[in-house]
C-alpha cells in the first residue's frame, strides 16, 4: 500500500496498529501535526484528506492507501506561507503554537465544508447554502482546542483571509 | 556582612524580620528601581510598538521543534504504568507477559530501577524544583492513585502501550485519605507559601464584624483544576559518555537541570537541558516523575528514550490546581466603608508537599479597612501533588472576595464600581507600604465607560426572549514579582561597519512572546535595530536560573539586561581607550545611541560599536552580569491590577450561561508590546471562562482517582464559549521597574469567575458560590 503525502508517495507502516498521526510523526518525520490527545477530543492533529479534515489520531494509516493526504507541511504556499499561515502571524492567533497547524488545517477544510453548503449547528436555515458568519466559523471551529487563548486571533485570521465570498 | 548580601538572603526566600524591616525604611535611591529606568521615558522607540511574534513563522508552518520531536539513532519508546490504589504497597509484580512481548527492551520496576537520590522538592533549596517530598521508583511504596510505577521500552509506541498493559499488579492497600471531611477530621494547619505563613492579623476582625451595621459572611468553594496544556508533557533523553541530555518542555530549564543532576548524582555542567517551544504552561511543565523514569530507563537500556505522556497520563502524573473553601466576610458602613475584612478557609495538599492555594494573596492589598484577617489553613489527602496553576491563590480568591463585594453592593444598595472605589486605599492596607504604582481607579472609570457600565439593570430585569441578560464585574490584581538569578549574557559581533547582538536568558517561551520581548528590550537597551537581535533562550547552559513563574520573567529578563548593559558599557570604554571621542569618560557619564556609545550630555562624542571593536582588533566582546537583588518587592507594595467587566446571557429554560461581552480594563506598567500583551491578557481571561463555568477535575472520593483524566470530560472553553474580548490597559509606566513593566501572564485570569458570577446574579437573581457555575445550579 502508499499513501500520497503532501504529493509524495509513501509506505504505509508494516504494523496495522499504527495511526496516521503517529505515521506521519514518527515515521515519515513530519512532526508539524501535533498529538494533544489521541482521541479526538482535541484537534491537534486535524490534516487533509482529499481536502477533507479529518483527525488523524482516530484514523490508522493503512486505510488511507491511494488517499491524498496534506499537512500543514504541504499547504499550498504564496511565497513561504499559505496566505492563512500568513494571517496568523499578522492577527497573532497562536502562543505557544501547538494547537496551530491543527488550526490551520481544520480551518481550511472548514471553509471547504462550507462552500460545500454543510449546515452547521448554529446554521438557521438547513437549505439556505452557507454564510460563515463569525458565529458559524466559532462553532465550526469548536473541534480545535486551544489552550494559550488565541480563539479571537484565530478567528480574524480565518475570516480576513479565507473563501471571502462566503463571508457575512 | 554587607546590606547587599543581606538583601540577597532576604530576596531567596530567606526573609528575615531584620530585612522586611530595614528595605522599607532604605532611601529609594539604594532600591532597584529608586531611579526610574531611563527606558521609561523613552516614548518613540519599539517599546509600545504592536510586533508580531518572532517565532510566528517556524509555529506556524509547523517547524518548530517540541520536545517530543528531537530523534536520536536507537530511540526507543516509553509508555508508564500506573497504581490503582490511593496509598500501600506493591506486592506482586507479574511483568512475564510484557517481557514478552514484541518488541520490548525493558520492563523498569522499582525492583531493576537503578539507585536514584531522592528529587529536591520545590522549596528545599534555590534551585529545587521537585514536585513531591518523594523517592521515585526505588520502593514498592504507593502515595496516590494513578503514581507511575513501571516503565516499559519498546522499538515503538504501539508495542511500548501494549505491552504496558500487559503488566499486572498485586497491592496491600493501606488507610488512605480522600475525601475532604476525612482530611479535615484528621487536622488542619496552618498554611506556608514561600517560607511565610498564610496569616494576616489587623485590628480585631471578628469583633468588628459583630459591630459592623452591614454584612456579607458568605463561604465559596472552587473545584481542583488542571492546566491542560495542548502539548502532553514529554522528554527525549539519552546518556552520552555519562551525561543526560534532555530535550524537554519546561519552564524552568536551568532549576530543572539542576535537581535531575542531583537525582543522578551529576555535577551542573553534566546535565543538557533545552526547552526551546513549550506547547502551553500554565505552571504545569516543570519536573514530575517522567523526567527521571525516561532518564532512569535510558540508563538501563543504554538507548535513548522518547518519552511522552497520553492525555490520561498527564492527570495521573502532572498535579494541578487543589480545590479551595474560603469564607469571606465583610462589614460595612451605610456610606460603603469596610469596617472588616475576614477572608479564610481551607486548601487540601499532600503529605509529601506544602502548596496551599495561597488565595488571601489578592485580598492583603486590595481594599483599605482598619481590620483584617487573612488565613489560608490545609488539610492533607493522599492524592497527586497540588501544583501552581495560573495565578495560584488569585484565581480563586478573587472569586470568593470579588463575589462577597457584590454581594454587600447589592446589600447597601450602593453600584458596585463606585463601592470599590469607595474603598480604595492609599497605602497596602496590610503591609504599609507604599504601592509603587497604582491606577485601578483610571482602570474602572474608563473601564466601566467603554463597557457602557450605566445600562446595568437591575437583578432579573433584562430579557431577550427565554435568555436572561445581566452585568457583572470585579476587581483582578498580582503582584509583580522577580526573583533572584536571573543573568544576561550579551554578545556584540563586528560585520564590517556594523555589530549584530546575541542577548542570552535560560528563560522559556511557552508562548507569552517573551523572545520578542526579549529582542525589543534589547534593542532599545543598545540602541540597535531588531533585526541586528538574536535571542538565547530554552537552554539551561546559558548563565542564570530564571523560571517563567510568577508573571516574573519579563521584569528578571529586563533587570538581568540593564545590569548586563552596564557591564558592556564599561568593557567596551576599556576596548575604547585614549584614542576614541570617549576617552576619559566613565560609565556613568555615557550610554547607547544609535549602534555605538555617546556621551550622555553631549552625544556629538560617540563611537560606534564596530569602530570600537575594530580599533580595539576585536571580532566580539561577551559580558554576562547578574541582574541586582530584587528587593523593590520589600520597599514598594508592587501590584497590577484590573477591573473586568462582563455580560451574560443565562437560559431561562436550559439554565446554559453564554458569555455575550467581555472587557479587561487593565493596569499592568507599561506595555512592551501591545500585539503579543494583547494575546496574553485575553488567554487569561479565557481560561478564567473556563474556571467560572465549566472547569473541574473530578476526584473519586473513595479511591482518590481523577474522573475525567481527558480533554473530552475536562471542559475548557472552545470558539464558540469565546466572545470578542475587549482589551484596554492604562499603559502607565511603574516608576521602580525595569522598561517600567510588569509581568502580564497571570493577571488576565483574576477576577473573570467573580465578574461571570456577578452577572449570572444579576441576569437571574441567582448568587452561586461553587464553581463552576454549571447550568443544573441554575435550574
């Protein structure tokens, strides 16, 4: 099997136990992904899979073979930094940087899920299409903890920088 | 023996009477701080300049290294067993099948574990930094549930975690105290923080009271809390020719250092310590077992050892913040006037510690009153050691004191704001000594005005449909401190006709931006651009011990630089010599202008850095100085302070409590640098959200085991919990400290429990004094 990471193709892991997270960390050396939990509960370790954000603390590598998979080490970069990368230093939405790159990831796979027309829980109309108000990004966003208090910086981030058109 | 050195005794914690009687009564001028750093008046430089973080661009494209991210050629993985009885002993150990599993190269006991010296705990010395009066792995003796007791290595995580829990464990349970009415059956004492005792007597409290024509006698209680930093704890470590190297997350890399160095019998310089990203402290990422079992285990193993904490494993390893029951009660006149103060109450800790949550702190200068009585007493319970967690004592007692003045406002009748004011003192009520900066009334005037205060309603008043409306506040306050230690290493390298400057501090970044910081202060200290500024810092080789505790860092980092400035002044009017513009002159009479030295009243005479070192046939020149004993803390009350206004929305049906506004209206010394300051102020109010509302760590009170040992049963405060927080400060400068700033980590969390609370009153009508205010109290 191969996985397709940040457009490389890579083994799986010869132990069927193994996560993707732990794959990409220990494995292929891609340490941006953070682990804050293992289970879920955190978002730490948000990556896309096929643009979708998935967390891959819950997902074993192996059943991603075939599957496009990008880090934040793959984000598509203007220059250095992927315009939301960039947006994040500008709004200072991060401290100690850990929660980050989870962040980023979950953020752009959010915005996919928007323009996709995905109703949120605070979405009042379920048919209407999506406008991602600030309300609507804060709960999209509720799966990314953060610790050090960066939810307001995170937040301009998001919504100086990405999918304007959807924006309230 | 000289003043000096008394003073340095007296500032390690050693307070003597003798000493806390003769810095108050020395003249400013023999004070640090009695002559205002000229940085203060310096109003166009880069200090007050909104920056971005220096260490933005490696978080956020995910290059910067944690200290589960360093690889070394043999590494093997680490996973921890943990007991499952509050207190006895181990009796059988059936490790057969873990042994046995693939994989595995150690299973490490108490049995096989190698000889270790017992940690110094926090206290026992300078630089002790222990968690716990306790052994660790050297006995079959169990202190709380949840200890680790085995480690077990393997080639990888996955068979390292299964083979863990493969291991058995027999025990021979001993009487054990968890719960609270049996630990405070078995007695109470009184409470020791830093070598004082939590103990305030002035006037006759009680008495007063009893005479006082109004009064509140409330008692509040708040849960155990723990930090629940996004990064788990963990360790790299390997042995090299017989010394440790620890990649690890700390914050305090140089005490840290030192006390693993003693538990392996290692001089100082045989221990490698770096920290260069900590993801979130809090207080929480200092020295537990881990540290030395992973040491310990790559001993034995003579490979190096990852070592990372799961989630769960940081509950059972890592204390938090212990649960508090506080009385406050106040006696007034009609007109406002505190006649008394009583704030009292208990804290639980360890047989094997002595944290009591010292939560009187924030009341010893708060209010002026002609008597008071401060006590903080604990109980003992066997359970994992208690630890500082953000703003230790503050963020629960401003809870219980800020909630009880609400309560006397509504009692009086009188505004809330108005009745702080009202007794606002001009003096620390309880030490005497002049506050060496003060402006908590300019906090809550321009505070309550953009708040937009006056359209309070009032108890139960306000509706929007089934939601509740109402306004609260509260006072928040810290003190500023600095520790004694801190040094600064100061680099000039010569690249042609310019220097760049390397400034080193063994200090942590966690987040807070101290490295930016860092690099503005030492910029404008040296008259140099930012970009000419590297910073040093994560490393406990560096000279200095400075802890990022006690929101102190910053003012230990500045005094460490200015003391380490002077000294390259004077190093490089030696380097200088008879033919510079600056000869003859001594270091007083110069200072840094513009990348060189200029003659401070005539600086037509200057010389640049580079000239100097060029001159002087120098590629560099390096000072390392001590920052002065910080005895500002014993001649000036040394406080910063807010007031924090709040509006909530509490559900009529469910009981749910939305946070709609909040605002910090802040007065901390001058702002180095708004953007990051910003950041921090708000993350302590956020997680002051999380305290007021929903923040617990359940203890199981038959067998002492933590409920919820993960981010999915410990709530914390997600995006959606989190309003647009407003932030404003006063920015004036405190006239006796370095930049004239203060620490800002820990403020931001004070006072936000008691101005939630005081709004869900005044939305509902409603007065809960048990944290956290979960919606089936309002139900």
């Amino acid at each position: 099997m191969s996985l397709v990471i940040n457009g490389n193709a890579v083994a799986g892991p010869s132990d069927p136990r193994v996560s993707l997270l732990d794959h990409l960390r220990e494995t292929l050396h891609l340490t941006g992904t953070k682990k804050g939990c293992n289970q879920g509960a955190c978002g730490a370790c948000t990556v896309l899979v096929d643009g979708e954000r998935i967390l891959s603390c819950l997902a074993l590598a192996v059943q991603y073979d075939g599957r496009r998979i990008t880090t934040i080490e793959g984000l598509d970069a203007v220059g250095d930094l992927h315009p939301l990368q960039a947006a994040f230093i500008e709004y200072d939405a991060l401290q100690c940087g850990y929660c980050t790159p989870g962040q980023i990831c979950s953020a752009i796979g959010m915005v996919a899920e928007a323009q996709r027309g995905v109703p949120s829980h605070v979405s009042t109309d379920l048919a209407a299409g999506v406008t991602l108000t600030r309300a609507e990004i804060q709960e999209r966003m509720s799966g990314n903890l953060c610790r050090c208090g960066a939810h307001n910086g995170i937040i301009d981030a998001i919504r100086a920088t990405m999918a304007a058109e959807i924006m309230a | 023996m000289s003043i000096v050195d008394t003073a340095k005794q007296a500032a390690q914690g050693l307070v003597q009477g003798a000493m806390t009687k003769l810095v108050p009564l020395a003249p400013d001028s023999w004070i640090p701080g009695g002559r205002p750093d000229p940085l203060i008046d310096r109003k166009h430089g880069l200090i007050g300049t909104p920056l971005s973080r220096r260490d933005g661009a490696v978080k956020v494209k995910g290059e910067a290294r944690f200290a589960a991210e360093f690889r070394h050629e043999g590494m093997v993985y680490a996973a921890l067993a943990h007991a499952a009885i509050p207190r006895g002993r181990i009796t059988e150990i059936d490790s057969a099948a873990a042994e046995a599993a693939p994989g595995v190269v150690l299973v490490m006991t108490h049995r096989n574990a190698p000889r270790m010296n017992k940690p110094g705990v926090f206290g026992s010395s300078p630089t002790a930094v222990g968690s716990a009066d306790l052994s660790i792995l050297q006995d079959d003796r169990v202190h709380w549930n949840g200890q680790p007791i085995a480690c077990v290595l393997a080639e990888t995580q996955e068979q390292a975690d299964h083979a863990a829990s493969l291991l058995h464990f027999s025990y021979a349970a001993e009487p054990s105290t968890t719960s609270l009415d049996e630990a405070k059956a078995n007695g109470i004492e009184q409470g020791v923080f830093m070598g004082q005792p939590l103990l305030n007597r002035i006037g006759d409290a009680e008495a007063a009271l009893a005479a006082a024509p109004h009064v509140v006698d409330r008692r509040y209680r708040t849960p155990r809390h723990n930090h629940n930093a996004i990064e788990p704890h963990a360790a790299t470590i390997l042995w090299v020719d017989g010394e440790l190297v620890i990649h690890d997350a700390s914050q305090m890399v140089t005490a840290q250092a030192q006390t693993i160095g003693a538990v392996f019998d290692l001089e100082p310089g045989q221990v490698t310590l770096t920290s260069p990203y900590v993801g979130g402290g809090f207080g929480c990422k200092g020295l537990w077992d881990h540290q030395i079992i992973g040491a310990a285990a790559a001993k034995l193993a003579g490979r190096p050892v990852r070592m990372t904490l799961s989630r769960e494993g940081v509950y059972r390893v890592v204390g938090g913040r212990t649960l508090t029951e506080q009385r406050v009660a106040i006696g007034a006149s009609a007109d406002g006037a505190f006649d008394t103060i009583i704030h009292s109450g208990l804290s639980i800790m360890t047989p094997h510690n002595n944290m009591p949550e010292p939560f009187i702190l924030g009341t010893r200068p708060a209010y002026a009153c002609p008597n008071i009585t401060l006590q903080v007493e604990v109980a003992r319970m066997n359970m994992l050691a208690n630890t500082f967690m953000r703003a230790p004592g503050e963020a629960v007692g401003t809870f219980a004191l800020e909630s009880a003045i609400d309560e006397l406002a509504v009692d009086l009748g009188l505004d809330p704001v108005a009745l702080r004011i009202r007794n606002e003192p001009d003096k620390d009520p309880t030490s005497g000594l002049p506050f060496s900066s003060r402006h908590i009334v300019d906090a809550w005037r321009s505070g309550a005005e953009r708040f937009g205060w006056a359209a309070r309603g009032a108890p139960g008043e306000r509706r929007d449909g089934e939601w509740q409306v109402g306004m609260g506040c509260a006072t928040g306050t810290y003190p500023y401190y600095r520790m004694p230690g801190a040094q600064a290493r100061i680099t000039l390298i010569r690249e042609g006709k310019a220097v760049r400057a390397k400034i080193e501090v063994a200090a942590a970044e966690m987040g807070m931006g101290t490295a930016t910081t860092t690099a503005i202060v030492g910029a404008e200290r040296l008259a140099l651009s930012m970009d000419r500024i590297e910073v040093g810092y994560g490393d406990a080789s560096i000279p200095g011990a400075i802890m990022a505790g006690g929101s102190q860092q910053t003012a230990a980092i500045g005094a460490a630089i200015i003391a380490a400035h002077n000294a390259l002044v004077a190093e490089l009017l030696k380097l200088a010599g008879n033919d510079s513009p600056l000869a003859g002159l001594s270091a007083d009479d110069v200072g840094s202008e513009d990348g060189g030295l200029a003659k401070l009243d005539d600086p037509d005479r200057r010389e640049s850095y580079a000239s100097i070192l060029a001159r002087a046939q120098r590629d560099s020149i390096t000072v390392t100085e001590a920052a002065s004993p910080p005895l500002e803390q014993l001649h000036w009350s040394m406080h910063s302070h807010s007031a924090i206004f709040c509006e909530v929305r509490v559900n009529a049906v469910t009981g749910e409590t939305r946070v709609s506004r909040i605002l910090g209206s802040f007065d901390c010394g001058r702002i180095l640098n708004p953007k990051t300051a910003r950041s921090q102020f708000r993350g302590g109010i956020i997680m002051g959200l999380g305290l007021a509302l929903m923040e617990e760590t359940q203890f199981d009170e038959r067998n002492g085991r933590v409920m919820n040992p993960s981010l999915a049963e410990y709530h914390i405060p997600v995006h959606l919990d989190v309003p647009e927080i407003d932030v404003i400060w006063t920015d004036n400068p405190d006239p006796h400290t370095p930049m004239g700033a203060h620490g800002i980590g820990e403020i931001g969390i004070t006072g936000v429990a008691a101005a939630v609370a005081n709004a869900i009153y005044n939305a509902t009508g409603k007065r809960i004094r048990d944290l956290p205010i979960t919606l089936d109290k309002l139900l």
